[in-house]
C-alpha cells in the first residue's frame, strides 16, 4: 500500500514532482526524435507535424513516468 504514495525527486534542497521530470526529459528525447526524423525526411509523409511531436512527447512522458519515475 506505501507503493501507491507519490514520491518527490529531490536535487539538492529543492524537491521536484516526478511528473515535471519526466516532463521535462521527454522534451529533450522528443526533440532529439525530430531531429532524426528531420534528417530521414519522413516529416513529409505526415500531414500535421506539430502533432505528432506533441503526440510523441506525451508517449515519451508516459513511458518515463510509468518506467523510470514510478509513483
């Protein structure tokens, strides 16, 4: 039952919410997978860019929350 209570990720003095970390990481993957899918051009077989990289950062935040950061 302790395994349900969120838990707060702490650097140095101040603590963070887990999901503002792995928030935060997913952006950086997310813009590292746009630009590998920039360099392969696949961008141009999507019709809404802006889309699917949102949709892949909430993908990243959900698999590092769920994976890395569990609450």
């Amino acid at each position: 039952m302790l395994n349900l209570v969120p838990k707060e990720i702490a650097i140095g003095e101040i603590y963070f919410p887990p999901l503002l970390i792995s928030g935060f990481i997913a952006i950086i993957c997310t813009s590292l997978t746009v630009r590998l899918f920039n360099t392969v051009k696949w961008y141009r077989y999507v019709s809404n860019p802006p889309l699917v990289e949102l949709s892949i950062a909430v993908i990243y935040t959900v698999l590092i929350s769920t994976f890395i950061f569990p609450s």
